[in-house]
C-alpha cells in the first residue's frame, strides 16, 4: 500500500520534475504531435519526452491517438482529468511570472521569452 504523508506528495509524484508541467501546459493550448512538443519545449529530448509523455498517459493525464496513415501521425491531448492539472500549473506560472519580476527589480538580468499561458 502507498502512503502519502501530505497531499502535495502524491501531485509531486505525477506532474513533479524538470517535464511534466511544461508539457500539460503546451497541451492545454490543443493536442500536439511530438515533433511540435519538442521543438516548443527548450532542451528536452526525444527519448525524454516520450518517457513524459508515457508516464502522464499511465497517469491518465494525457491520451495517445494514433491516426492511421502513412507515415504514421501520433497526437497527444489532455484528458478529462489532465485539464484538471491546469489549475495547478497555473498557479506556478503566476508565480514564476512574479519570481522573474521580483529578481529583475533586484538588479538580475533575467528575461520571459515567451508566455502562453497569459490571459
């Protein structure tokens, strides 16, 4: 039996980490092929970002379509429950839009290239 001794352990476990969070939030905007995952997602490799994406599919966070046709087309989406998560990271990119404004005013060159989560 899996024990937790708080709450944000078992998130940490399923969207912790350098990955997850930057691919629910690339998914929140529609379904993405892996080619367009890796491209938008700065430093993350093939191998890397397929064991992501396994790993939030077993999770039940994102699906896996496969269209058939050749060459072969694979699309990842968030699911029902994977939207759910938009509300967490959410709250991340707040904060870390207010982190990088906090180390600019304190003389740290720092910069947000892009943000698509802004409303």
């Amino acid at each position: 039996m899996k024990q937790y001794h708080l709450g944000i352990e078992a998130t940490l476990e399923i969207i912790g980490g350098k990955w997850k969070a930057l691919i629910i939030c690339m998914l929140m905007s529609g379904p993405k092929r892996t080619s367009e995952l890796q491209r938008r997602i700065s430093g993350i490799s093939q191998k890397v970002l397929i064991q992501q994406l396994r790993e939030l599919e077993q999770d039940g966070l994102v699906s896996r379509t496969v269209y058939p046709q050749m060459p072969p087309k694979v699309e990842y989406s968030l699911t029902e429950y994977g939207v759910t998560a938009n509300e967490i990271v959410d709250v991340m990119c707040r904060w870390g839009r207010k982190n990088i404004e906090l180390r600019q005013q304190r003389g740290e060159k720092i910069i947000l290239l892009e943000d698509e989560t802004r409303d």
